[in-house]
C-alpha cells in the first residue's frame, strides 16, 4: 500500500491525543489522530475534570459541547466532616465557574470529533504495531494496521502501557509504584448537588454526578485496604458499599436506597512516573509520557495541559521557527515545571498521612490547580489567530 503522509501522527486518541490533533490541526497542521479502539469507547477512569482541565475546555470552545452533552454543571463541592456535608460554591477565577464529570465515551469521542472537523484525520479500530525509521535513525512514521503512516512526527498519547514509549526506548526518570488504590462504580438515585469528598483515616471516598442522573462514587485508600474488594469477583458491588459505609457512614447511609448499575471497576499499585518527553521525531504527551495515582484526579487535566505545550512546539518547528533541538528542550522544561507540584502532592496523598495532614495536602492540591488555571488561561489560544483569519 502506498504511505500515507501527514506532518504528524498520534498513536493513541482520547483525551492526549485527541487534543493534540485538535490543536495542531487548527494550527494549519496535517495531523493523523490513530486509536485501536473504536468510538464511543469507554476506558477504565473516573471522570473529574479539575478547574485547570475545565478552563482548557472552555478556551478550547468545547465547554459548552461537554455541557450540552448532558454532563451537569458542577456548581458546589461538599466536603464530609463529622457534622454532615460543608458545601462551598465553586468559585468564578480563571474565566470558569463550574466542573464537569463527562463520561469518557462522551468526553473522548466528543474530542475526536472536533479534532475531525478541524482537520484531522481520525483512523481507529486501527492498531499500531511498530514505528517506521529514516537513514538516519529518526522516527519517520508507524505502520498501523496494513498500511505505513508517515509523519514528521510521531507523537505517543498512547497511554501509561504506551507502546511507542517502549519502542521508541523513552528513558524512564522518575518511577515508584503508588502504594494506593482507586475503586468506582456508577449509581442511579443518589442526591449528590456536586462533588463530593470524605475524607476518612486510610482512605478518600467521593462522588461525581455525571450524565442520565448517575453518579460515580469512588474510593481510594492503600492496596492493601483494597485487595479484598479487588479479589471479591461478583461480590465486588457489596463489598464496596461495605467499604464506604465504614469509611464515610453519611454517605454509606445515603447509597442505600441506590442502584449499583455498573461493574466496580478500578486499579491497584499503578506508577508514578515521568519519562523522558522527546526524542528525534518522536513525542509523548499525556499518560504515555507522566502519569500519577488517580487520587489527586489530575490526568485528564495533565493530558490537556501537554497537549498544548506539546502542540505549540510541535506547530513552531513545524513552521521553522526553532530547531528540533529547541522544540525537545521547551517541551522538556515547560512540562516539568507544570507536572512537579501535583506529582508531589498525589505522592504525599497516597501515603494516608493522619487526617489533619490529608486535608492540609487537599488544600496544596486545590491551591496548585488555581495557580495552574490561571496560567492556562493567560496563555494565547492556539489556533485563534488562524480560525480569526478564516
Ligand atoms: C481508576 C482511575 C481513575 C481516574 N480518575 C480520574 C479522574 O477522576 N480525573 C482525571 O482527570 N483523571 C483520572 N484518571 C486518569 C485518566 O484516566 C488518565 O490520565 C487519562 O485517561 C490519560 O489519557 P491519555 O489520552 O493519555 O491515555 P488513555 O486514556 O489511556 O488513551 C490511550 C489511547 O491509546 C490507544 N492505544 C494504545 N496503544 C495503541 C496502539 N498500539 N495503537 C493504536 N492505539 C493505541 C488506546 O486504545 C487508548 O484509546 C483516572 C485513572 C484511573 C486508572
């Protein structure tokens, strides 16, 4: 078959590589966006996205279309405590007032398709199974199912098992495993208003409303507090809901009357680890080049974050701006910088300090994610000067 050439191809299309395509192809870039699933696809993830991830949606025009999916609004967060639920409005900075939890079958595929209309060009149900090589060692491409996709870049947002991580011989900086866990299940008939957080000796139970009047509730607490929920096979739903009636009792109270109308999915022990961004020819962005414990619910955020640092770089050496050299090195520094705050606070969360240190590393958290938002929303829009002119 003839290669099929485009400036770049993303290995990997969900909420990293959907959003890298998006960005360069508004840029005016030729962007191949491959996935081996096919869309609406769900993966295994809660789905809260932090005001930093809101704020990239709403600069990116997609806020609207998330919400118009029937993801509610999010407009209160409630904090368990001995006395009930202490509820606090989410707060109007950095150009948003609100969170949003959209399933990722919705949120991804909703991604995909403004990649697609803006240029992109999507293959899925397409697995790549191995990079393509110049004279000189540069990555030049994949092949990806029976044909050859060239690029001059071939970026990763293939996830934290990433293939092109592996092949492309990433050096790994920074890796320990996350002594922690993280548990959900969807639930019909609960009376969730926001989000919710309990924090408990040993263990972080929440909720987060999402489409059709369902609510995600999770748990994270050490491994070892899960392995039995984990081994509890088709037993997983009550043993769950055992789980978070001794961690947050309210809450445990509040679940009776609700339906558990999906498996209890989760993780156990996943890495905190970030990998060497760049290489001649090749990127990672998203979970494929940092990922973190799901305690501190930052990975989409993190994926949308370097999306658009990585887009930026990509797009200025693509025009003969900066050097590919320059591009590694900008990429390199702008996404350490960003990624250090949060990858600190998510380990120190997954210890399970005492309560009082928890809830002091929870508010570091929220106070790093408002820095982090109002960066975002002073950088200029990618793209905007391009859909200006057209
Ligand atoms: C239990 C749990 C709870 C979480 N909760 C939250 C939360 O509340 N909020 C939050 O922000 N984050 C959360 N996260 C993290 C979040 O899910 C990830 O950070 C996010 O999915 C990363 O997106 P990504 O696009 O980098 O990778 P992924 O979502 O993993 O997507 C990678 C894509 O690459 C494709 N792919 C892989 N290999 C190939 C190949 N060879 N060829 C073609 N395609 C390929 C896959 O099919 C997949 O579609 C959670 C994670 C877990 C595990």
């Amino acid at each position: 078959m003839t290669p099929r050439k485009h400036d770049v191809v993303i290995v990997g299309g969900r909420c990293a590589g959907a959003a890298t395509a998006l960005l360069l192809a508004r840029m005016g870039h030729d962007v191949a966006l491959v996935d081996r699933a096919t869309f609406p696809s769900d993966t295994l993830s809660t789905h809260a996205i932090s005001r930093s991830g809101v704020v990239q949606l709403h600069r990116w025009g997609l806020l609207d279309a998330v919400l118009a999916s029937g993801a509610p609004a999010i407009r209160s967060i409630g904090f368990g405590t001995p006395d009930g639920l202490a509820e606090r409005t989410v707060k109007a900075t950095a150009g948003v007032d609100l969170l949003v939890a959209p399933r990722r079958h919705v949120l991804d595929t909703l991604l995909r398709e403004a990649a697609a209309d803006a240029g992109a060009t999507p293959y899925e149900a397409t697995t790549v199974s191995g990079l393509l090589r110049d004279a000189t060692g540069r990555v030049c491409g994949v092949q990806a199912g029976d044909q050859e996709l060239h690029g001059r870049w071939v970026v990763g947002a293939d996830g934290l098992r990433s293939r092109t991580a592996r092949d492309v011989g990433a050096q790994v900086r920074d890796r320990t495993l996350s002594p922690s866990g993280t548990f959900y299940a969807y639930v019909d008939g609960l009376d969730a208003r926001g989000f919710e957080f309990h924090p408990a000796p040993q263990a972080l139970i929440g909720v987060f409303p999402t489409h059709g009047d369902q609510a995600c509730v999770w748990i994270s607490a050490p491994a070892t507090a899960l392995s039995g929920l984990r081994s509890a096979g088709g037993d997983k739903p009550t043993a769950l809901r055992h789980l978070i009636s001794t961690k947050a009792p309210d809450l445990g109270r509040r679940l009776r009357g609700c339906r558990i109308n999906a498996p209890v999915r989760g993780a156990l022990n996943l890495p905190n680890q970030v990998l060497q961004p760049t290489g001649p020819g090749w990127a990672l962005v998203g979970d494929a080049g940092y990922h973190r414990d799901p305690i501190t619910g930052h990975g989409i955020t993190d994926a949308f974050r370097d999306a658009e640092l990585l887009a930026r770089a990509l797009d200025d050496e693509l025009n003969g701006h900066v050097s590919l050299a320059a591009v590694a090195d900008r990429y390199d520094r702008t996404r350490t910088a960003a990624l250090r705050d949060v990858l600190a606070i998510t380990r120190a969360l997954t210890a399970f300090p005492p309560l009082d240190q928890f809830t002091t590393l929870q508010k570091q958290l929220s106070a790093a994610i408002e820095r982090e938002a109002s960066w975002l929303a002073g950088l200029p829009v990618p793209g905007s000067a391009l859909s200006v002119a057209a």
